[in-house]
C-alpha cells in the first residue's frame, strides 16, 4: 500500500499536469479534439471561455468515470461516457445561457460538440479508466490545459491580425491605420484557423525535434 | 424538388463540414493516410449521417420541441424538453453506429480490420452530431429536407476526406521541411482546400 502514502504533488502526478503543456499536447500530437478548437477561435473572448468549458467537463468526467471504472461492464462503458459528459455539458451549457448569454450564442452548436470532442472520450478511453481518481483529475486538467493553450494561442493571433483588437479592446493604434494599414480578412475566415494551428506545430516540433515523424 | 437540390448542393460544398465547420477533424486527420481506409469511413460516415439526421428530426419535432408533445395529448402544449437534445442524439447516434460497425464487420472484414478504433469513434465524430445539431438550429420544413441536409453532409465529408488522403499520397514524395512532416503540412493543406472551397461561398441557391 505504498502508493497511498504518495504526496498529493509527486513528480509523477505533477507530470500529469505538466506533460500535456509540451510533450503530448491533445492538439497538436495526440490530434484530438481539433473540431471545436478552430471554429471558436476568432475572438479571444469565445475561446477563452469555451477553453473553461472543457476544462471544467474533462476534470470532473475524468473523476466521475475514474470512480466508477471498478463497476462499468467494458462492453456498454462508452454508452456510460457518453452519458456521464452529455450530463455535464448540459450543465455548463445551461450555465452558459444563464450567465453569459453572448457568448453562448456566439459559441451555438459547439457548447453541445463537447460531447463529442474527441479529447475527452480520449482521455476517459485511455487514462481514467484504467487510474484513481487523483490522478485522473490531474491528467484531466493537464489535457484540457494543453488544449486551451493552443486555443488561446490561435486566437490571439487570429483576433489581433483579423480585427486589430485583443479582448475586444483596440491594440493597433488608429494611426496606423491612418497609413494605410488593413486588418487581414483571410484571417477571420475558418481556414485560416487550420494554417495557424500548423504554424503552431512548425513552431513547436521546430524546438523539440523527438516529436517530428518520419513522414 | 429543386429545394431539396439546392440543400443537398449546400451541404456539400457551401457548408462543408470539413471546410466550413471543422466537424470531423479527428478522423479526418488520423484516418486520411491512403485512399482505400479513407473511402471507408467516408461511405461510412455517409450512411450514419443520412440515417441519425431525420432520425433526431423526429425526435426533435414530435417529442422534445415546445409544443412538440401535442400529439400525444393538448395538455403538453407548453413541454418543452430540448433540454434533453444532447443525450437523446448521441444515444441515437450510437445505436447506429454499433449498427454500422456490425454490418460492415460481416461484408467486409478487411475493412473493419484497417479502420480500427475508428470506427466506434464515429460516436463521437462532431460531424454526426454536428449534424443534427445544426439541423435542429436550422429547422428544416420536413423530413425530406433534413435527409437531404444529412447525406449532402456526409457526402461533403467523403469528398473532403477522400481528396486529402489522395493528396498526402502524393506529399510522401515531396520533400517537406523536418517538423512540418506529417501533421503539421496536413494541417495547412486543409486550410488551403479550404480557402478554395470558400470560393462556392457567394453562390445563391
């Protein structure tokens, strides 16, 4: 019974946390839950909160599916999933519309795509079926993490190069514009979306050179 | 008739799933490595979309709308249990998905073999529900438009699907900067196809 006496924070839980940051980020190496990432990313605002959204249905998922594993048959678990991250996605959907009624319409169908998000199930298939509930948490955390990362990355960029503002506000002084300086169209449009996240990877394979495949 | 066309037309190539949406992009991306698995699953992912999109619009229109329940009896005139939309789709969604996995597993064992793990995952491709979540926040008229509606979507996925894995064929050849290999080009190759598929964005239908 070693393993209960294991600090709260031991280098391996905190691996956990920190891996999915870099090493195994769910965007761009696992390729998990790219859907919903690039259609919400225009605004910093939406990703930001979309990015809360999951981090709050994976940890909890994660725990709930990591308490019941001794007691799911494996042959009906994705049915249980399913149903365990419907029910929190139906929450923080209601949430949504109750508090923050913008960006809950701006955000439309993709609040409910969390269900279907492949990061979660992923994750729930892969680590919380098979681990304490501790743990899972923190791999819960630390995937969602990873995946807000990326998202708030893209937006930024997307928001700052498609409208010239960061959170709404205008960064891009007017003058600029005054010398005949235009907000980049292109980069409002869904596609780019997808350019910008293959930057990204460019950018972080560039620096961790363990990742790169061989074709 | 024509209207129905001009759904169908739509979904295919003006509200692309891929393109337009980004629904499906897991399988996508994993699942584009050659031509033969990917023109499976993308015939796959046509036959679940065309049948759980007029599946869920029953649903939605004779049991969870406000107002829905009338048939039933005038006192569940102001129920409304769209509230529920979510579970009651994805459970749609994955009895048919089990009865894909089942039928393609008896024709075809080779292809049940290749697509792997990814065809339970068509659970859970944001395409299919997806589909019915834009079919609810569309409100087609009748059934017949919202089955026109989901095989459009599916067969814009299949195309989409198809025409990436014939291009990373291709790209092996090619000689691709080190940490671009692999995803990283995919990536951008989606978002030039799809800045070509925006060309059919100003057409009227």
């Amino acid at each position: 019974m070693s393993e209960e006496k294991e600090p709260l924070f031991s280098s391996k839980n905190l691996k956990l946390l920190t891996e999915p940051l870099n090493d195994s980020n769910p965007i761009t190496v696992q390729v998990l839950g790219i859907c919903s990432a690039l259609a919400v990313t225009v605004k910093l605002k939406p990703a930001f909160v979309m990015a809360l959204s999951v981090v709050v249905v994976m940890a909890v998922s994660n725990v709930v599916i990591s308490l019941l594993r001794k007691t799911v048959p494996p042959r009906i678990r994705i049915i249980v999933q399913l149903v365990v991250i419907a029910s929190m996605v139906i929450l923080v959907d209601q949430f949504l519309k109750a508090f923050l009624f913008d960006i809950s319409k701006q955000l439309s169908v993709f609040v409910g795509l969390i269900i279907t998000n492949c990061i979660i199930m992923g994750r729930l298939e892969a680590f919380a079926l098979s681990n304490k509930p501790w743990p899972a948490f923190l791999d819960g955390l630390g995937n969602a993490a990873g995946y807000g990362v990326i998202l708030i990355i893209v937006a930024f960029f997307r928001e700052l190069l498609g409208s010239g503002t960061i959170w709404g506000f205008q960064v891009i002084p007017e003058g600029v514009y005054n010398f005949g300086y235009e907000n980049n169209g292109l980069m409002i449009l869904p596609p780019m979306a997808l350019i910008v996240v293959g930057a990204i990877i460019w950018v972080q394979r560039a620096k961790n050179k363990k990742l790169i495949e061989s074709n | 008739m024509e209207n129905l066309v001009n759904i169908f037309v739509k979904s295919i190539f003006i509200d692309n799933m891929i393109f337009a949406y980004f629904l499906g992009m897991c399988s996508y991306l994993a699942v584009s490595k050659t031509v033969k698995t990917s023109t499976g699953l993308g015939i796959a992912v046509i036959f679940v979309l065309g049948f759980t999109v007029p599946i869920d619009y029953l649903i939605q229109n004779y049991l969870l709308k406000e107002g829905a329940l009338v048939w039933l009896s005038p006192k569940f005139a102001d129920v409304d249990l769209s509230f529920l939309s979510f579970i009651i789709f994805i459970a749609v969604i994955a009895s048919m998905v089990q009865l894909v996995e089942m039928i393609i597993e008896k024709f075809s064992p080779t292809l049940y073999s290749s697509l792997g793990i990814f065809l339970p995952l068509i659970a859970v491709n944001c395409a299919i529900l997806g589909g019915s979540l834009f079919m609810q926040e569309r409100d087609y008229n009748n059934i017949a438009e919202a089955t026109a509606f989901g095989l459009g979507s599916g067969v814009g996925w299949f195309l989409a699907i198809v025409g990436i894995a014939a291009i990373r064929e291709k790209i092996r050849y090619s000689n691709v900067p080190d940490p671009l290999k692999g995803l990283g080009i995919t990536f951008i190759i989606t978002g030039l196809m799809g800045i070509a598929f925006m060309g059919f964005m100003g057409i009227k239908l």
